[in-house]
C-alpha cells in the first residue's frame, strides 16, 4: 500500500493542533484501510517543532497502550534492529525507498496503525 505522509509541523501550528490534526488524520486513513503513515514533525531546530515532537511520541505511547495503534517509531531509530521497522515494511515496502528514513532523520515517525 502506499506510503502517507503527513506533515503536522508545517502549518506553524500550536502543539494542540497539530496533535488534533494527526488525530483526525489518523481517524480517517485508518478507516481508508491504510496500516502505515509517515508523520513529520520536526526535531526542534526552529523552537516548536521539539515540542510538538515530544508531545507526538507522548500520544503515541498512549494510542498504542489503548490498541489504537499497534505500534511506532521515531526515524532516528530507524535500524535494522528495530522490529517495528520490519513490520511497518512488511505493511509498506514503499517504506524501502524513503532515502529520508535511512538518514535516521529525529523529525519524523512512523506509525503502524
């Protein structure tokens, strides 16, 4: 299936909404029968985007403890010894081809939903 991105930082939105937006964007590709998304979100080099990071791996975390999603994981972790790396390829090979997810790029995700 084809890989999605999504970019929850570029709208030089607040932390709630661009935490809203992934929410309502994660709703609908979910229902669209999509299992893999890419959420870019910056690292913090211009101020917010450090901090909508940290508050996306935090909902993260509490989407997957409520099996909203199955699982996560930020491209600065994007190794060959990280499962789910394995699995969201098994989901989207088109993930093989990212170049950007190899360069273990901290402002961005993935998300298996």
């Amino acid at each position: 299936m084809q890989l999605i991105t999504l970019d929850i930082k570029s709208e030089q939105q607040t932390v709630s909404e661009a935490i809203a937006q992934f929410l309502v964007d994660l709703d609908v590709y979910k229902l669209g029968g999509y299992k893999v998304l890419k959420i870019i979100h910056g690292y913090g080099s211009h101020g917010v985007g450090g901090a909508i990071k940290a508050a996306f791996l935090r909902k993260c975390q509490e989407l997957k403890n409520r099996h909203i999603i199955y699982d996560y994981t930020c491209c600065d972790n994007w190794t060959d010894h990280n499962p789910t790396k394995k699995i969201a390829i098994n989901y989207c090979p088109d993930l093989i081809a990212d170049k950007e997810l190899y360069l273990l790029n901290p402002g961005c995700s993935i998300v298996i939903l």
